[in-house]
C-alpha cells in the first residue's frame, strides 16, 4: 500500500464533504438509485450469505435503504472529511464490503483497496461501483473549448477518472482473487449543459479537484461551454447527451476452495478449435 502521505492529494476532501453535507436534504439520486439495484442483482446471484457487512463512502444515508431487504445488517463508513483515508476496520473483519459512487473520488485508491482486501475475511467479497471511463467527455470537451476561445486557456474543470483495465491492475494487485470489471455506460439528456449542471450540484459533485482554478466561472465562459454543447452534442430534438460511465468491480479475499486459473500450457483445446465450436450469426447487427 502506498505509504500515507506520498499519493497525490488530487481531491479536496474537506470541500468534497462540505458539498455533499449541503445537499443531503434534497439529492439528485438517480445514479445512486440505478447502481444500488444493480448491486441487489449482483449480490441475488451470489449464492452465499452474507452477515458481517459494510458499506465504504456511499454518499449520504449509503446503501442501506436500499438493500434493507437482502442484508439485515449493514455498517455505514461515512466518507472522510480530512485527508485521512485511513479505514476503521479490523484485519478478517467483514465478509462483505460494498461501495456505491465513491471511488472516483479517492486520492490514494490502490491503498484503499488493500485496506479493504485485509478488512475481508477468506471468501469475503468486495462489490463496488465507481463513475470512470468516458463519463462527462461531453461536458469535458465543451468546457475546453471556451475556455480556450473565452479565456485564452483551459483549466481542470472535470476529475481525472479511471480506466477499466487500470482498474483491474488494481485489483491484482491488492491481492483480490478472482477478480472482474465491467462498465454500464448511462446516457441521461437534458434539457440544456445548464440544466446537467444543476443536477451535478445536487449530487455534490461539482469540481473538487485541488488544482481547480479558485477565481468565479465568468458568465461568458459559461453561457459559451452551453452553446457548444448545444451544437456539438444535442439529438434532433435539441435535448443534451451527457455519458455516465459506471465501472463495477468485484473481487475475493483468497480462499483455498476458490476456482484457480489453468496453469500455462495446460490447456486440452487450443483456441482456434474453441473459436470454432461457436456458431456466428449476423442476425440482428
């Protein structure tokens, strides 16, 4: 694990929690919403049970209202409001952690994850989600280009997010046994780049990042980030895109009855007979 204090402090966790503390009494939950029935699927096909539970930084109340009907019990870990990103969870603690829409906003994820891959008990499972990819790419390009033609340059407007396959490294190497990622990309339209905006505000999810600029958005800057959206990124009917990427992670602390990979060169069948074996159908495209 990285050594508390040499990871890059990217996110200022103190405005980060001083926003979602603000709007905690009327949030924009749709993501939220969508990502905690996905995880109620994911855990109704994982044929175990589950007792000693937490759930890591979910924003606002967590998960819990949520699965209240798959897990009796689940612990809430509010996120830090300090720099701090240190867990309070014992070694072989837990036999299931869980994580909705917070990762993203982690300065030093690789060491959070080997907190969590120690917190877990042998066959633990790690079930989380976290916004990555391509998520705002829209909002992304829209911002550079006025400000590059309003102000003569860009600024971090929009977090650095994570890979799908950097992900996966991580994984590896907090020492997750078989681990598996994957993106459920959402596509939500909007009236206007205004209105998309506003919803970001309601998540707490505007910029945090420490290197943001500090002086106020100038109204010029802003009303042309709206324009080019509006050309560049709008459906017939003059509504908005705006992508949302959400990458799933799964992971297990290591257990001896466990499935374990084929050693190399083992394999009775070569890759182009399987290939084979497949039958391929067009129908559909």
């Amino acid at each position: 694990m990285t050594q508390p204090g040499t990871a890059p402090v990217l996110f200022d966790r103190p405005l980060l929690a001083q926003r979602q503390r603000r709007v905690a009494s009327a949030p924009e939950t749709f993501l939220l919403e969508r990502v905690a029935e996905d995880i109620a699927d994911r855990l109704a096909a994982v044929n175990r049970p589950f007792s000693a539970t937490a759930d890591v930084w979910t924003p606002g109340a967590g998960l819990k209202p949520y699965l209240s009907g798959r897990l009796s019990q689940l612990a809430h870990i509010a996120a830090p409001e300090t720099a701090d990103e240190r867990l309070p969870l014992a070694a072989q603690s837990l036999d299931l952690v869980l994580s909705a829409l917070a990762f993203q906003f982690v300065n030093d994820l690789p060491g959070l994850l080997v907190q969590i891959r120690r917190a877990l008990r042998p066959d633990g499972l790690l079930l989380a989600a976290m916004i990555g990819g391509d998520t705002l790419t829209e909002l992304r390009q829209s911002f550079a280009a006025a400000e590059a033609e309003c102000e003569g340059g860009v600024s971090p407007r929009v977090a650095p997010l994570a890979d799908l396959r950097d992900i996966g490294g991580l994984l590896q190497r907090a020492g997750f046994a078989l681990p598996v990622t994957d993106v459920d990309r959402v596509v939500v339209r909007y009236a206007s780049a205004l209105g998309l905006m506003q919803d970001l505000r309601r998540m707490g999810a505007t910029n945090s990042l420490v290197e943001r600029r500090r002086t106020p958005l100038r109204r010029a800057t802003l009303l042309r980030m709206a324009e080019i959206y509006a050309e560049r990124f709008a459906d017939p009917d003059g509504r908005i895109r705006a992508t949302f990427d959400i990458i799933w992670i799964s992971g297990w602390a290591p257990h001896e009855s466990q499935q374990k990979p084929l050693k190399p060169g083992s394999a009775t069948a070569s890759l182009e007979t399987a290939v084979k074996r497949v039958p391929h159908s067009n129908e559909g495209d």
